[in-house]
C-alpha cells in the first residue's frame, strides 16, 4: 500500500490555493468543533512521552497520539531545540505527523507538522480567547516573545478579533523588532517595548496577552504579579515542560484557568503549580457551558496552551484532505508488503533461493558508520 | 532539509546488491557489537507506548523509540493486527522506522519496518541461541507458530548452526504446511506435525525450539509442562503483550532466562511470571560473561524476546548507510522550513501580505470528511 507523502512544497500548494486566511478560518472552524465534540467521541489520547538529551544543547522528541474510534490515527512527532534558531537558521520546532488507518495499521500519510504546530497553536489561542474575552473590537494585544508561534498566535487572534494596536517584547531585541514585518500582512501595527516597560506599559494596556516564549524550565515566571485589572484575558502558550511556567502564581489563582489538556497542563503547563480544584474546566468543558464562558469573561483568564494531540491530528486530516481534493503528494510504498503475508521475503524481487544459494552479486563494501551519525 | 524515503522497492534494491545471507549476516554481526557495548553508551530506551484498540479486531499501533548519544534517535512505529493475514491478505506487522538528527529534531530518513522487524527478530534469536546452546552441529529446530516470523527464525538460525531438521507446528494448518515451501530456499527439511505430536515428536526431539505465535493475551501457555530434557534452547518470540505468555511457568523457572530487554520483558514477555531474581541476566549481560554463557549451555535456557528498540535502531541504520552508500531512496522536504526561522509563514511562495489581503483564489471547496477517514 502507498503512503501518500506531503513536502513543504505540497504544503504550500494548498495555501497557494486556498488562501492562507482562508485555511486558518477552516482550521478554527473545525477545531472549535473538534473540541466541541470530543468529550462524546471515543478518543485515546496517551500522555505525550519523548527523549530529552543535552547534545551538547538542550533537546527533546517527543511523539503526541491521539486516536479516534473512526478509523484513523495520528501521531505527531516533534523535536524541540531551542538552539535551532540562532545556532542553525532552523525554526525550533522540527515535527511531522502521521497519519494511520486503525484497520491494519498502515502509514496513510506522512506530512510537515512544524507549519501545522504553529497554525494549531494560534488557532487554538483564538478559540479560546473568543469564549473567555468581553469585547471582540478594539483590541489592545501584548506579546511577549515574539518567535514562531508569536506570528500565528497574531493572525489567528486577528481573524476573530479587531486588533487595534499589538504591544511586543521580546528578551531578544531582533525579535521584538521584527515581529511587525512579520505580521505587516495583518495591517496591524506593532510596538516593540523594552524590558522596564513591559509591567508599565504592555501588561498595562492589554486585553489579551500571548505568552509565548521559550524561557528555560525553572527561570519563569516572565514577569512579577501586577496590580490587579478587572479584565484580561492570557493566552500562555510557552509552558510545555515539567518546571517550565510563565505566569506568577497569584495572577493563575486570581484567574479562570482552562488548560488545553488538563492532565497534560498539571505535568507540563502553568497548571502544574495549580491544585486540581483551582482549574476551571478544560476548553471542551469552556466551549459546552455558557455559564462557564460568562465567568471567565467576569474577570481574569487563562488559556494554558500545551499542545493537544488531537488539534495535531485535526490539522493533519485537514491537509491530508485538501491534498487528497487537490492531488498532491507522492505516493510511496514505504511499508514491505510481501505477496504472501506469512513470507517476509516473499515482496524481493529474486526468490530468496537464489540469494540463498549464490553468492552476492557485489560484496559487501565496508560502510562508514561514522556518515551515518 | 531533506528526508530521505526508502521504498519497498529501494530495500529490495538494497538485498539484490547485497544478497539476502549477506544482509543478514552483516546485521547479526552489527548487532551482537551493539548489544556487547549497549552498556557502555549512554543510551536512551524509554518504554514503548502505544494505542490498543478493537476495531473490531484487536490491533494496536506502539512507538519504540531508541536514541544514543552520538547524535541520532530512532523511532520505530509498528502496527499489530493479527485479522491483517486472514482478513486482508495484510502481514500482521506493519511498521516503518523514523531516524532522527538529535542536534536538529530533523527526520533524516522513514524506512520499511516490517522487513526490518522480522530480519532484526530473527537475528535477535540467532545471536541469543549462540550463546546458550551447547552444539553448532546437527541440529533439530522446533518451531511452533509458522508465520512470517517462523521463516527469519530459521533463517538466521540456519547462518550459525548447522541444522538438519525442522519440526513444526500451528494450529493454522496451512501455515505449518507451507513454512516448507517459504523455507525452501535454506535447504532445510521440514516436518509438519499435528497437535497431538506436539510433545511427543517436536518438543521431544528439538534442540533448539522457536515459539512465534499470535496466540491471544490470557490463552497461553501453548503447551503443558513436559518431563526434563537435560538440554533444551527455547527462543520465545511472540509474547510482547501484558498477559500474553507462550511458555509454562515451571518450564521457565527450571530454565536459564535472559530476556533481551528486562524490564519490558517483566510488562510483556515470559517474564511478566517471574521474580527478578529468577531472570538470569539480560542479552548484554550475557554477551559479556563467558561464565554466564556456560551457566545458560549447562542446561535449559529460554530468550525471553520482546522486540527491542535499539535493535530497531541498529538495523534502521544499516539500511539508511546502504541506501547512502548505493544512492538509494527519495528525497523530500516534509518538514516546513522557513527561511526566517522565526517566521513560520516565510517557506511560502508568495508573501503572505497577499494572501492576507486578497480574496483567496480559489474558494474552498467542501472537503468530505468522511473520504478521509
């Protein structure tokens, strides 16, 4: 069986064709009914499990499932490295998702998931914070850490709200000051705002605020508890590892706290400094109780983002779809599938006998193992 | 960064220029140095995980991960769905393997795994028996269970021992009657026996006993406790599943027990029934002490083989340097990178100021969901 291969240029295909604005509104719309939906789904999604290693820089893989009883499968698998940036000219997430039929196991399709994990993450901010946020026009939005995901967390909240002015800083003052060419297709301006104004002026003057770094586990929070607003609502994005945390635990238990995933958020997310009664409701819960969603927009919120598996998957079903629609990818058989199903050997082109009883057609060359590493 | 794919047809390309015995002898001999230095590297074998689900015949799709610090990690996905052979003409096993650089997150190459898991199973018991049989010469091989296992057991065992018979047994009689024809190639007679045979013919006469059965978790062990053999090897492959035993517990307690992967082994093997202290020592264990190789030839022994990872791993690489070496497999670029490693948007064609502003040129058509499940 084939397995249907997206590349990057596949990817951008599907943009090309559809609209880029046009795709992260199919996104939106089909995650907020994803998460809708999930609770009556029968969904397996298992704790998010990898290797972390210091090589010398930090790093980690680590694989996200998430399986639905319809058939299908996925898993995400990303690599973090904080270091790619700066070090490599790479984006610090590396990921792709597969995507499996349940029936027999097969590898249906294999495509980019760092795009994918970046356009999830924003459209996940935008459907939380329209549940959890008063007003949708006149938006002041504070940043802080203006990377990858700042840019889709931007365009994301810019397809749901009417963002007036963006107020960003970052600890990396190339960042800061970039991040308005970045999202000048959203016509939104952006100041950038250096680090003793960040209390005074950005936290400040913001309705909604994306938290999305990659500070170190155990260097947070990103800034001290300030005087109290009657509203705002946080997008904390950044928290995804044990001992990683953004937010100062005052404002988390002045707030209305839904994590993504709740028991990923207690492991991983700012909720691992929250006792279990102190999280509100997960976004499944938010987006089933519209008593729920008038008590967060009453005061203070959170949405702490740590990545779901099933947005992963939605998103990978997405594009799979559109591919399937438009024609793209390579199909290649990736998986043996020997003619004979007991014979492992019985796909090679030769009989096995003849490999058997002759000698090899060309010795074995002595291979490098060293290129292989 | 490219990926590079190896096809189905690439492996076969790989085994035509190597020749079959070739191939598999350069892997047992890859990995009895891996595993006689396993204990020296720093290496990262977290416990693999997975999804089980019935749909409505049992499957599961699990993750094996193996990573070691010289710069790579691999994860090996695997499907098991026994219906695959009856139902859809499907080996039960469908698998491919992930390598990762550990300095990028990036995937260097997806390959076949289910060519690959059966090859590195079979080398495994070969590199096991080896050490704990007291004969090279004029041996009788049992084997119950004669799928697609049962052929590179016999295989890779027929590269170290000179074996003069085979007797089989399984309870799928077209599976026993044909090992013969699929084994062919290896010169080897087989015997087919019936189960009430069992005892008396195969167990009694064999040397060295294969047992590589799907048989269901709770229905084992496959056969009853029989009078003492003063000498008996048992490569025990199938059991890889919580309360799937192939072996009676008093057989195992009499034995010599070396699982290749302890603590995996005490979840999903043979010894998932015993006490650590009656697990002799692992196959790295045993791979270093000549005393303990004696101890295991003096009398019964068992290799406890559950699947492991860094056999995965070992054997992804082989392939993935031949491939290198051959100018094999086909390049492409799965992951997104985008040329501002900050600008998630930047891999594509068009700036997306355009796509932001304008009408999408297509409209999006309606995806049915349902085509992609």
């Amino acid at each position: 069986m084939q397995s249907k291969i997206l590349s990057q240029k596949d990817i951008n295909s599907i943009v090309s064709q559809v609209g880029l604005n046009e795709l992260l509104d199919e996104l939106i719309s089909r995650l907020r009914t994803a998460f809708t939906e999930l609770s009556a789904k029968n969904v397996q999604i298992p704790t998010r499990t990898g290797i972390h290693y210091s090589n010398p820089d930090l790093g980690l893989l680590e694989w996200m499932p998430a399986s639905i009883d319809e058939g299908q499968a996925s898993l995400k698998i990303v690599g973090y490295h904080p270091s790619n940036p700066i070090k490599r000219d790479l984006p610090t997430i590396l990921s792709s998702i597969g995507i499996f039929d349940t029936q027999t196991g097969h590898l249906q399709c294999l495509l980019d998931g760092t795009f994918a994990t970046a356009l999830r993450t924003g459209a996940m901010s935008a459907i939380a914070s329209e549940l959890m946020t008063r007003s949708k026009s006149s938006i002041t939005l504070g940043v802080i850490g203006c990377g990858a995901q700042a840019v889709t967390q931007i365009h994301s909240l810019s397809r749901l709200f009417e963002i007036e002015r963006i107020i960003a800083y970052d600890t990396n003052s190339y960042a800061s000051k970039s991040l308005s060419d970045r999202v000048a297709f959203t016509g939104i301006q952006v100041e950038s705002v250096s680090e003793s104004n960040v209390v005074s002026t950005l936290l400040e003057k913001a309705d909604i605020l994306c938290t999305c770094t990659s500070a170190d586990p155990g260097s947070g929070p990103l800034f001290k508890d300030f005087a109290n607003k009657p509203h705002l609502h946080i997008n904390a994005v950044g928290s995804d590892f044990p001992t990683k945390i953004e937010l100062p635990i005052n404002l988390l238990r002045r707030s209305f706290v839904c994590p993504d995933f709740k028991e990923q958020a207690m492991a991983e997310g700012e909720c691992q400094k929250l006792l279990e009664h102190e999280i509100s409701t997960d976004i499944t819960g938010l987006l089933n109780s519209r008593a729920l969603q008038q008590t967060a927009k009453d005061g203070l919120s959170v949405f702490d983002s740590t990545g779901h598996a099933y947005a992963d998957y939605m998103t990978g079903l997405m594009f799979h779809a559109f591919a399937t629609d438009m024609g793209l990818g390579t199909e290649i058989e990736i998986e043996s599938e020997p003619p004979d199903p007991i014979d492992p050997y019985s796909f090679l082109s030769k009989p096995a006998a003849t490999c058997g009883s002759s000698p090899a057609k060309h010795a074995i060359r002595p291979i490098s193992t060293a290129s292989s590493r």
